[in-house]
C-alpha cells in the first residue's frame, strides 16, 4: 500500500509542477514562507534541508536572507525538482535530489536545520519520517515543522482530499511524535491561520 500510495503522489504532483507555482495555494506558501522566516535562527554556514521542497521557493528565501548557507531540497517530483533547479538562483549552494522523506539519503547529523512546510500532512508513516529528520540532525539543530493543525487531541485529523487522504496533528500529538523520535519541543507558532510552525530541537 505504501508503494501505491507514493506512486500515486508522484504522480499527482508531476502533473501539478508546470504550473504550481502560479496556483492559488502558491499564494498562501508565500505568505507562509514570509512569516516562517521571522522565527528561522541558523548558524553561521549552515547546511540545511527542506523536505518536500516542490520547486524550491522556500530554500530560495532562506538563501536570500542568509546568504552563507548551503541548501538540500528533497521532493518525490521529479517534475518539481526539474523547475526548481531552473530557477536556481543560488547555484551551488542548493542543491535538489529526488527522494523519500520516509528513508533519507544524508548521513547522520548533516544538517544543522530541517524545514518541512506543509509537506508532513502527506505522510503515512510520520514516526518514520521523524526518526529520520533526528537521525540526520546534528546536536542542537532545529526541525521546523510547518502545517495545518487541528484541535482533535485523540487521534490524526484524517481528511479525504488526495489520495488515502492527509493528517492533521494537534499541537500535543506533534511534541509527542517528536519526543518519540528524540526530538524536544520548543515553540507552536501560529503563522497563517490553522497553520501552525513547531520547532523542534535535538538534544544530543
């Protein structure tokens, strides 16, 4: 089912890249990403990655506003990875490979900074995903963790709107998952709406 289901998101997110960014939820990332940038602290030359990237707008941003970083975006799409290497402007401190978030291709503790903006509402298996963004953090890096939310405590918010639909976590279901996965909660913040940044550091 899992394979099926990430055929199937390809798919649909091939189909959506030539024209993504001129949709009207592009518009709303754009005010997302604005926002998000005012609570981003990064170390001086970090190196960062941005699961789910689609074609790259928010790495752009963060290259712009700290120009001494260097930036991996991830994306099922090869599609969207396509545009977003057109549109690099910041070649080569980003770069763009196409891959799983469920089973990333980085060593251990390579990031200082993992960004993922509305992008985790797609996964089926959110534990796996977060072992592997702690797994590839160094000590002291940051998760920022981006997507709508809800205000069901028991259990995902499941909505069907894309294929086997998408999850939404409370702001309490997000720290526990973290927690689970060794990452330490540190801030909720409201950007726009219902979505809701979290930011998660790694301890050790």
């Amino acid at each position: 089912m899992t394979f099926n289901f990430l055929r199937n998101k390809k798919l649909l997110f091939d189909q959506w890249a030539s024209s993504y960014d001129w949709l009207f939820p592009s518009v709303i990332y754009q005010a997302i990403h604005k926002r998000l940038l005012e609570y981003v602290d990064l170390p001086k030359r970090a190196n960062i990655l941005d699961m789910g990237c689609g074609t790259g707008r928010l790495l752009e941003r963060l290259a712009t506003k700290f120009p001494d970083i260097c930036g991996t975006g991830l994306d099922l799409s090869s599609n969207m990875l396509r545009i977003a290497r057109q549109s690099d402007r910041h070649h080569p401190r980003l770069i763009y490979i196409e891959g799983q978030a469920e089973s990333l291709p980085f060593a251990e503790g390579q990031f200082e900074a993992v960004f993922s903006t509305i992008s985790f509402l797609h996964y089926l298996e959110p534990q796996k995903v977060l072992s592997e963004v702690a797994r590839v953090l160094s000590p002291g890096g940051r998760f920022y963790l981006v997507d709508i939310t809800t205000k069901k405590e028991e259990a995902p918010q499941i909505l069907p709107i894309s294929p086997l639909g998408i999850r939404l976590y409370s702001p309490q279901q997000r720290e526990l998952l973290g927690s689970s996965a060794g990452l330490l909660c540190l801030s909720h913040q409201y950007l726009l709406g219902p979505v809701l940044l979290t930011t998660f550091t790694k301890l050790s």
